[in-house]
C-alpha cells in the first residue's frame, strides 16, 4: 500500500473510524444498534460450544482445530464470528440500548429526526 510503514497505519486507521462511523450512520438510520467488542477478546481462542479456550489458536497459522475438551472440529474464522456476536449480545444485554440517543450537543439523533430533515430538505 504504501512504502512508509507508519503512514501506512495511519491510513488504515483513518479508514477503519471512517468505516465504522458509517456503519454507525446505517445503523441509526435502519433502527439498528453497532456494539464494539473489546479489542482484547479472545474471539478465537474460545470454543463457542462448551467455551474451552484454547491458547495454541493464537498462531494464525491455525486455521482449523479441534477442541481439547470435546473435541469437537471447528474453523477459526467462523468460530470467532459466533463468540463475537454472542459477546456483542451479552454487552447489549448488559449495558442496555438506549430509547433516545443524543449527539456530543445534545440534540436528538434517531432515525425519525433524520428522515424528517431529509424530507422537510426536498431531497427525498
């Protein structure tokens, strides 16, 4: 991508936030909730049927492995898709959603609020 390895960086963070503040923009707008996982959850290293973890998975080269406790075979990626969307919904569960969601000046940010601009706009 680019030569210099932190620009590098730099732009794929840059990218990432600009991809999850439209993620986030969909989501308000199809009465949808985004909730971020820990960075440091171990998606990959926990079975998601018995919740054996497994710490040899921390190699990438690992693409397929059986569980030490039941044995059961099972494929990485797909693996760690199911822990993390049963964490996100262990973190909704937990913490809530809320009913009426504000921006950082406190005026209403739902998708009704939304539509309605557009409308009242003439771009609809």
């Amino acid at each position: 991508m680019v030569k210099n390895h932190k620009l590098a960086l730099s732009i794929n963070d840059a990218s990432w936030s600009k991809f999850v503040a439209m993620l986030k923009y969909k989501a308000t707008w199809h009465d949808r909730v985004v909730q971020k996982v820990g960075t440091f959850f171990p998606s990959s290293q926990i079975y998601n049927s018995c919740q054996a973890i497994n710490p040899l998975v921390k190699d990438l080269k690992l693409r397929e492995w059986s569980c030490p406790t039941c044995n059961s075979y099972n494929l990485r990626d797909k693996n760690a898709a199911l822990n993390i969307l049963s964490e996100g919904k262990r973190l909704l569960t937990a913490v809530g959603t809320p009913e009426v969601i504000k921006n950082a000046c406190g005026e209403l940010v739902s998708p009704g609020v939304i539509q309605a601009e557009i409308v009242e706009a003439g771009i609809a």
